[in-house]
C-alpha cells in the first residue's frame, strides 16, 4: 500500500525515514550482512525526523537524526510526497535516546556486534 500526498502527524507523534535495517557497506568495501530479526541485531537504530506533531516540544527538530530504541518504530509506510517515494516510520517518543544534527556513522553498532552465530533464541527470553 501506498499513500500519496501530505501527511502530516498528530498530537506529539514522530515520523522518521532513513531508518536502516539492511546490509552495510564499510569504507573499505567490507559488506555486513543485515542483521535484523537476530539476537545480534538488536540494538537501537539512527533515523532522521521527517516531520514531528503540533503538541511535540522535545529536543529535536526536523532534519536532525535522532537514536530510537530498538523495536519501538511502527511497521513502514511507502509514501508519494510530491512525486518523492519516501519510507517513513512511526517512533515511540519516549524512545527516542539521542539527537544529532549530522547523520551518525550506523558501523557504530557496538560490541554486541558479531559474526558468530546466534546463541540465544528468543524463547529463552520467555517467562517460567
């Protein structure tokens, strides 16, 4: 589904876009894989704020990139803004960790980064 034309969020709601989920390339042509969906790719993700609501006062403005929690965005919506085809996600404002008014270096995930397999599965995170 596609949604064309303006949108615009309400009460304090964040829309962001450039949030990343797939491969990476380094500076020196090294590819890492997309990561998202495993143990080892959760950790929270740089988007830049598109457009923020009318009662939003927080710290950041649009254009700046902001540091979400991971998980705490809505699904993706494709959007035809003035004949831009742009992503855009929903984020939980009180998941919002960081500003930045320049695009953060996204290989600066951390070291729970790994190229090891996945040693935990999410059932083990269950409750007993």
């Amino acid at each position: 589904m596609k949604v064309t034309g303006k949108l615009t969020p309400i009460k304090d709601h964040v829309l962001v876009t450039d949030l990343y989920f797939g491969e990476q390339k380094t500076k020196s042509g090294l590819i890492i894989r997309d990561d998202n969906g495993t143990a080892r790719g959760v950790y929270p993700r740089w988007a830049k704020v598109w457009a923020k609501g009318p009662t939003n006062i927080d710290d950041y403005k649009v254009g700046e990139y902001v540091l979400i929690e991971h998980g705490r965005w809505t699904r993706k919506i494709d959007c035809d803004v003035g004949g831009e085809e742009i992503t855009l996600h929903r984020v939980d404002v009180d998941a919002i960790l960081a500003v930045s008014d320049e695009k953060p270096n996204e290989l600066q995930i951390g070291a729970e980064f790994s190229t090891a397999p996945d040693e935990h599965k999410p059932e083990d995170f269950g409750a007993r």
